[in-house]
C-alpha cells in the first residue's frame, strides 16, 4: 500500500460547488470570493479579508502597501519555507534571519537582538500551525526604546509609529493562542490556501487586517482590492454593470486577486473546516502521539498547551540523538516501505541563493538542531486508522533497523 504525504480532499461537495460557479457567467473574482471573504472575517474574528492568488502574493502586497524598500531589514526565522523571505527580497529589503525555538517558532528573544534602526517588519512563522509567542512579539514592538529607535519613512510607517508584525500564517489557519484564533493575534495575518494546506483553494491566500487606529481596516480593504488589481479603480464584474464601463489607473499595482472558482473550493472547505477537518487531524496527529511516545527515541512535537492549540498541520516528528544523515537514511528506509514522508523545512541560510550572499547556517544551531531530526508524517482528510497504523510501523521499524 503507498501512502502519499498529502493529497487534498476533494469531494462531490466542492466538485459542485466549482461547477456551479464554472456554470454561473462568472468565474474571475466576484460574488464567491467576496462571500469567502466575509466568512474568513467572520471566523478569525479579525477586522476584514482580502483574498490574494497566493500567500506569497499576500505577504508581499502587504510589504510594499508598508513601504518597505532597498535598505530596510525584515526579521524572519531561519526556518521557515523560502517564501517568507523571498518576498522581502522582491521589495529590495535585507531579510534578518534570526533562530527559532525547540517548538519550531522564532525565538523573541533572538528577535531583540537583531532589531536595528533598519528593521520595518517582524514575520513570525506559525511554522507546522503552532502559534508563535504573539503576547511577547506584540508587547516587544510597542516597547518604548524599541518604537523611539523605529525610523518612518512613509506615511502608513508614520501612523504605526512602531515595528510593523506581518504573521505568516501559512500553517495557522484556525489555531488558537489564548481564546484568540489566527488572524487576529496581530496586526497582519497571511493564511495560505495552497494545495497542500489545511484549508486549500488549489492555490490562494488570504490578508487579514487587524491594524490598530488610526488605521481604518475597511477602508484600507477597499484600497488594497485596487493595489492587488493593477491599481484599476474598478475590478471586472464591477466594470460589466450597464454604463459602468470607464475607470482609472491610480497606481502601478499587482495582479494578486483569487478568482471566483478557487474561492468556491474555499467555502467549501472553510464551511467545515472546525467540525470535519481539524477533528480529523487532530485525531491523527494523537494517534501518531500516543504510538510514539512508547519509544525512547521519539521526540513529540508540541501542539498544544495551555495558550495554544494548533492548527495540527504537520506533525513534526524528531528522532533524538541522530545526525542529517541518519535522518536521511530513516527516511529512505520509511519511504522504501510504502510511506511518503517530508521535511519542514531545509533552513534558508542552508540553500544556495541565502548561502551565497553569506548567510551560515552555523549561526542558527537550534534551527539546524529541529532540521537535522526531523521528519514529518502524513496527515490529511483522508488518512484511514488503518493507514496511520501503517505509517506508525514504517517509522517503527525503520528506525529500528537502523539503531534499535
Ligand atoms: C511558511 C510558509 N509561508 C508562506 C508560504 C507561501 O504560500 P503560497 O504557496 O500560498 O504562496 C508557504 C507555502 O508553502 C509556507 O509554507
């Protein structure tokens, strides 16, 4: 039997509901998206949603709505996917690695340390779907001598007046830190609903806005509908109305909206997300949880505690005391039993593009530490008892075969 790592969930329910969009006349951003918006505020409990191709292109558009700029510094963990901090070099900005924690997150207190007069944006990583440590990243921007040292150069950097948090929420979608859910932990949010995410749009994304006054979140949703649209003043289905056909072009914008068929997907998925899917993967991740924790070598991911419950997105297995290679070779040995695995992620400072502009991996032990470890079991919709049980003897036995 193969068991792959991720497949999405597609059913009859979101079948139709693509094809009934597919019938409808309308298949770019329209009526869907804008109601799979309102359903993702509605849910996260944050200010207003703005759709977006991808997370990428959410993460950026908000960058550049922030201004950040060839040499400006963004701080961003050093393990993370290469997206997180791409985008920052798209804008011409210097991305800040600094180290994560054992549970995977960025460590505040690495994050105090590479705060200079540079720094516009923090981008903590709820990396596998475990919440980062929002109370301390929040409080930490709005400290006194942090904000006196912040240096605006635009007028949205002059009205925060401080650091600003972009969260990458990628994995998040649906955790919760103290009673809070994703989306409203801090100012921005960015959830990702790419194929192999918890929630999937095929490919899309989402900005949620939760920006403190003066800052008005509606209107600045109705702004960013226009800079994530060529900075056309009126977007397609707008245009087709009867003597509505003329607009303007108020700046050289991108072309980062979700169409109206990845949003059906969404509703979908979003409809039952808490009911069906989180119950699914949490059961998974336990299973895998209360079968491992009999093994001395087997070190449990943490994904729950008393402020934080996960989105259970990955399940970050680590083998205690091994080596990259040993890791390496577990994984073959896992993969030649019929069972797709993963790792999440390679460091940044370890692929090529951040090695050859001087990034070390030396200097993030416990990033390499999390990595050289890891590896990361199957979880999806899909994912039977039976299956689990099967995964849980492929890693078992492997290994077992290799140090037992
Ligand atoms: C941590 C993280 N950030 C950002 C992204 C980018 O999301 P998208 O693929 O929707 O652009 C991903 C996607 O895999 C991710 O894992």
């Amino acid at each position: 039997m193969k068991i792959p790592f991720s497949p999405p969930r597609m059913d009859k329910k979101i079948i139709d509901e693509v094809i009934d969009t597919l019938n409808s006349g309308w298949i770019t951003t329209g009526p869907k998206t804008k109601l799979f918006e309102k359903n993702i505020t509605a849910y996260g409990g944050h200010h207003a949603t703005l759709c977006t191709s991808s997370g990428s292109a959410g993460l950026e558009l908000m960058l550049r709505w922030f201004g950040v700029k060839e040499g400006d510094e963004v701080i961003v963990p050093a393990l993370t996917y290469s997206a997180t901090a791409n985008v920052v070099v798209h804008c011409g900005a210097k991305p800040v690695f600094v180290d994560v924690q054992e549970d995977f997150n960025i460590s505040v207190e690495e994050i105090k340390k590479a705060i200079t007069e540079k720094t516009k944006v923090i981008i903590p990583v709820d990396l596998a779907g475990f919440p980062c440590d929002y109370d301390k990243i929040n409080a930490l921007v709005k400290d006194k001598r942090i904000r006196k040292r912040f240096q605006p150069e635009t007028k949205e950097q002059t009205d925060l007046g401080r650091i600003l948090i972009l969260a990458d929420a990628a994995h998040s979608i649906g955790a919760y830190y103290k009673g809070q859910r994703s989306g409203n932990l801090t100012d921005l949010t960015i959830f990702s609903f790419h194929a192999v995410k918890n929630l999937t749009t095929s490919e899309g994304g989402a900005v949620c806005l939760n920006l403190p006054e003066p800052f008005d979140n509606e209107a600045l949703y109705n702004y960013l509908c226009i800079k994530a649209l060529h900075g056309q003043t009126k977007d397609a289905l707008a245009k087709t109305q009867i003597g509505n056909w003329q607009y303007d072009v108020i700046e050289a914008g991108y072309k980062y909206n979700m169409t109206d068929i990845q949003a059906s997907m969404g509703l979908v998925e979003l409809q039952r997300y808490d009911e069906d899917m989180l119950v699914k993967r949490k059961h998974i991740f336990n299973s895998y949880t209360r079968a491992l924790s009999n093994y001395d070598w087997a070190q449990i991911p943490l994904y729950e505690d008393q402020d934080k419950r996960s989105s259970y997105h990955v399940y970050l297995l680590r083998i205690k005391d091994i080596d990259e290679n040993m890791r390496n070779r577990i994984m073959k040995f896992i993969f030649n039993k019929g069972v797709a695995v993963n790792v999440h992620f390679i460091p940044l400072p370890m692929l090529s593009y951040y090695k050859n502009k001087g990034y070390d991996i030396n200097d993030y032990p416990v990033s390499y530490d999390n990595y050289s470890r890891e590896i990361s079991l199957p979880v999806y919709y899909d994912l039977t008892d039976k299956m689990v049980e099967i995964v849980i003897k492929a890693v078992v036995d492997s290994v077992e075969e290799n140090f037992g």
